[in-house]
C-alpha cells in the first residue's frame, strides 16, 4: 500500500471542504451494464437463428402444409382414389375459375384440333377433375394425396426405426468402448460392405411386397450411418468433466447416457433424421417405380410415376404431377436439415 504524505498535498485540495464530497451514483452504470438481449435457452436460440434462414423457413411451411393436406385428405378427397371408372379414362385436368385456358378447360389437342373431352365423355358440369384421370378413369388429385401420405409415412417410420437402432447401437459402442466397441464396429464394416440397394431387392423376393417389407429392407443397412455418429458423438462426450463427475457419483452407464449424453447430441440426431427422411422417400419411389414395391390400386409416388411414365408422350401430366410433388418434399427436407444444422451448430453462432 502506498503512504500519501499530506504535506506535499496541494492547499486547494485541503481547502475543499468534506460536504461537497457526495457518493458516487451507480444507477448509471448499472443501466450501461445490464445485459441488452435476454437470456435464451438452446432451443430458444436455434429457433432464432432458424427464423434467418429464409429457406428452411420455407421449406418447414411447405412441409406442415403438404403433411396436413395429407392428412386430412384421409377423410375428406375429392374423389374415391381407387375407383375406376372406364367412361372417364384419360380425361385431361379441369379447373371451374381457368376454364379460358387450354389444358385447364378440359380440352386436348387432338389431330391438331382443341377438343372438348369433358363433352365427348358425357361428363356431368358439376363434375371436375382438377388434375384430370388416369387410364382407369381414377381421379389423379386424389391419387396423388393418397401417394404422398403413404410415401411420408414410409419415410417417417423409416427414419424412426434408424433413430431407435442407430442410437441404441452408437450408444452402447461408444460408452463401453474396448472390445465391445471393435467387435461392434467390424459388424458395422460388414453391413455397410452390401450395397443398398442389392439388400432391398433382395428383402422384397423374399417378403410379399408392401409397406411393412419396404420398411424392413429400408432398416436393415440405413440405420449404419446414424449408429457412427452418435458412437463418434459419444466417444467425444464420455471423457468430458460431467460425464467423470457423473461416474464418481456413482450413476450406472444407462442414466450417463439417458440424462447426460443423449441431450448433448440431440441435435445432432434430429439433423441426421431429417437428411434420412427424403433418403427413405426416394428408395420407396425407386422401388415402387421398378415394379418391387406397392403393387397397386395402393398409389405412391412412385407407382403414380411407374404409371405416368408408359403414357409420357400422349399424356404428360400424368408423370408431372407425381415428379414435380416428389422433387418439392425432397428438396424441402433437405433445405430444411440445412437450416436445422446451421442452428444447431453453436460455431455458427454470430
């Protein structure tokens, strides 16, 4: 501590008499330094940063609003979509309020002439078919809401089953590590040896096609890529200080990694689900649309492409709708993991 000596103190200064000295005023510098934003939890975050992402915004409107039309077309369509009707085949689409323009009027150009084929085929006025029929007369809208419902849900109890395995599998593999570990990562090696596709082909010769042998050959070898990041996740996680002090207190391994690990890379998990997902939807067109998965009047999008495609020159509506409804929700699904990734990740963080 320094001595002041006051001898060598100015004589103004000791002039000043001790009344004039008031106590400094703090509520000042308490506004300066109060905190500005809010506190906000994780979730509370990466949903803020999500709102910049325009993109994945976008995208999850589109989703919620194509996932709810597909679902409450399970009670309400405009037409039965499995019911044929001959006298209807091939009818081109036609909307009531664009009846002034061609190829929504329900005319065709036929030998170079607009014909009306609503009037040809004794249509009633107040029936309409919005995207036209197929050429079994089935309504193609209410085909294509039926084809997407069933395409999503295949998807979604996909990645939900890749979710449940993947996890269980990476988590057990990283905390036990040693043996355990290599024995379960050479099991891994051998599956992910076997093409994709050749075990799916191979599930659906041995299992009557459907949507229960399609989810089983979809789960054998998809859920490989989830089990090695979160063993990954958790081989970074286990040797941190509150996993240790976790153990020290004696917590057996399941509550380490039910209370502990698994919140720590729950992000983690949602983004590689959603990446899953529009992976699940094309294996199910691509099997459907090679004739191994749902045999019809079950519509997919890829049966509705199998069906539009041998049609494709006369009718190319037909492949347009189902192609065009499948390229939105996959690139939905995947701008949308995009945006849940960049909020997910704290180095995104501004």
């Amino acid at each position: 501590m320094e001595i002041v000596d006051l001898n060598n103190v100015p004589d103004k200064i000791k002039e000043i008499p001790t009344d004039e000295f008031q106590p400094l005023d703090t509520s000042t510098t308490k506004e300066r330094e109060r905190i500005a934003t809010p506190s906000l939890s994780f979730l509370q975050d990466s949903w803020r940063r999500l709102k910049k992402n325009k993109a994945a915004v976008i995208s999850l409107i589109l989703l919620g609003i194509i996932i709810f039309i597909s679902i409450i077309t399970i009670w309400v369509s405009p037409h039965d979509p499995t019911q044929q009707n001959v006298a209807y085949i091939n009818l081109p689409p036609r909307i009531p309020f664009l009846d002034s323009i061609n190829g929504f009027n329900g005319t065709a150009n036929v030998a170079g002439k607009m014909v009306d084929k609503y009037a040809q085929a004794n249509v009633p006025d107040n029936v309409n078919f919005y995207l036209g029929t197929d050429g079994l007369g089935r309504d193609v809208l209410s085909r294509l809401f039926m084809g997407t419902r069933i395409s999503l849900l295949i998807a979604f109890i996909a990645a939900l089953l890749d979710i449940t395995i993947g996890v269980t599998y990476g988590l057990i593999s990283g905390l036990l590590g040693g043996r355990v570990d290599t024995v379960m990562q050479r099991i891994l090696e051998v599956l992910s040896g076997i093409p994709n596709l050749v075990v799916m082909i191979l599930m659906l010769t041995v299992f009557d096609p459907g949507i229960l042998s399609i989810v089983l050959a979809m789960v054998i070898t998809n859920w490989i890529s989830m089990a090695r990041i979160v063993r990954a996740q958790t081989l970074k996680l286990k040797d941190q200080e509150f996993v240790l002090a976790a153990q020290t207190l004696g917590e057996s391994r399941l509550k380490i990694a039910i209370k502990h690990i698994l919140p720590n890379i729950s992000s983690v998990i949602i983004v590689q689900m959603m990446f899953s997902i529009p992976s699940a939807i094309f294996f199910e067109a691509f099997l459907s649309f090679i004739g191994l998965g749902l045999r019809p009047p079950t519509a997919s999008l890829g049966t509705l492409l199998n069906e539009g495609y041998k049609t494709f020159r006369f009718l190319p509506y037909l492949m347009w709708i189902p192609a065009v409804t499948l390229s939105v929700v996959m690139i939905c699904f995947n701008l949308l993991a995009d945006g849940l990734r960049d909020a997910f990740d704290p180095k995104m963080k501004e």
